[in-house]
C-alpha cells in the first residue's frame, strides 16, 4: 500500500514547492481564522493510521456552552473543532506539526495520553502511574473505562 506524504516527499523542486507552500498557507490561514485563532493542543496526529488526541480552547471548559462532550452540544465549539482538524491535515503536508509531549512526574518518563468518556488519561508504561481528569457527571463510566485500558497497558496493548 502506498502512503501519502508531506510536500517534502513529493519530489517538487524549490521553485515549486514554494509555490505549493504558499498556497497551502493561505488555506491554514483561512481555517485558523475560522476557529478563532485557535490551532489546538495536539497530542497525536497521524493521518495515515487515523490515530489523534488533540484539546481546542480548554479555557473555555467551564463557560456557557462547555467543551466537555465527545460529541459537541454547541455547533459553534463543533465547528472550531472542525477548521481545527482542518489545519492539522494542512500541518502534515506541510511537515509542521508540533506534537506536545507529556511527562510523569513520578519517573520522568514519556506518558500516553487517551481519551476517556468526558475526559482523558495520562499512563506511565514505565512506572505505571496514571492521571486521569474526568468530569462529575460521567466518573462512574470514566473509571471502568480507565480499569480497561489499564489493563490492556498491562498486557502489552496500546
């Protein structure tokens, strides 16, 4: 199977890899200007294997229209999300995506961050510390899920 690639990959000389970089900046620009600026907290990206974790706005957690939900109650906080997702297609053309990384603060070790139901955990494969941050009104469904994936971690899955 054939995997897509970044411009770098394309075998585009100078002249025209600048020429499709400008374009596809003025795209990223477009949908940074849709969401308000906001470019998102970007754990995971991987278009190919369709694996993402990534936060928009997280200041705005608590206000009038909460972004909590894995499916948005506010067509507002679902469309920024949207031209969110938009720029980190565009990023991996452009070779540009800027992963955060979180660390254990027990063993100093790189941690794995999952989603959860309202919510998201961090694991430590190293020394197994986990931190999870979930809402009220889902802890119950939360903490089994978190028991899962624990255990799945333990057996060697991801």
């Amino acid at each position: 199977m054939i995997k897509p690639q970044n411009i770098d990959k394309w075998g585009l000389d100078d002249k025209n890899k600048k020429i499709v970089r400008r374009e596809l900046g003025k795209w990223l620009k477009h949908f940074m200007d849709m969401s308000q600026q906001e470019a998102g907290n970007v754990y995971r990206c991987d278009f190919v294997n369709w694996d993402f974790f990534y936060f928009t706005k997280c200041h705005d957690l608590m206000g009038n229209k909460p972004e909590q939900k894995a499916v948005e109650n506010s067509k507002q906080i679902a469309f920024r999300k949207d031209q969110v997702f938009m720029q980190l297609f565009l990023k991996t053309l452009l070779n540009d995506i800027r992963l955060l990384h979180s660390f254990c603060t027990h063993c100093g070790a790189e941690n794995h961050v999952e989603s959860i139901t309202n919510g998201h955990m961090y694991f430590c494969p190293s020394c197994g510390k986990t931190d999870v941050s979930v809402y009220p009104d889902s802890a119950i469904f939360s903490f089994d899920e978190v028991r899962k994936k624990l255990w799945e971690w333990e057996k060697g899955g991801k």
